[in-house]
C-alpha cells in the first residue's frame, strides 16, 4: 500500500491536537484511513487525501486548492 508517510505524520499530528475524539488507523482503500469515533475521516493514498466534512461546509470546502469531489459507487 502505497501512501505519503509526510502527510500521514501531519494527519497525525494535526488530530492529536483533538480533545475528546478517538483516532484509528487501518490499511484500506490502498491506502491509510484515519477513524475517528470508529467512522473513517480521512484517507491517504499516495499524495491525495481524501476527507470527510459536513454537507453543509461543501462550498467552503470546494474552493479549497486542489479540491476534486469523490465518487464511489455513483455516492
């Protein structure tokens, strides 16, 4: 499984500054997934990332550098 471990150390660092949340990692979609409250959040593989976020953020979100949507499954 092929995944930057820069950006999975940043992941890392920048969910370790969470209070009261619980994080996971676990080798899915050839990659590595960050779990939070048991429910996958973030993904790594190679140099993308792929990440969760509220509907209601999708305009904030998508103006963001490098912004592409994900579909899988039609979802």
């Amino acid at each position: 499984m092929a995944y930057n471990n820069e950006l999975a150390d940043r992941v890392r660092e920048r969910l370790a500054l969470e209070e009261d949340i619980e994080v996971a990692e676990k080798k899915m979609f050839s990659g590595l997934s960050f779990l939070v409250n048991g429910k996958m959040c973030i993904n790594i593989s190679h140099d993308n990332l792929m990440c969760r976020y509220s509907a209601e953020r999708e305009d904030e979100v998508s103006e963001k550098k490098g912004f592409l949507p994900m579909i899988m499954k039609g979802k």
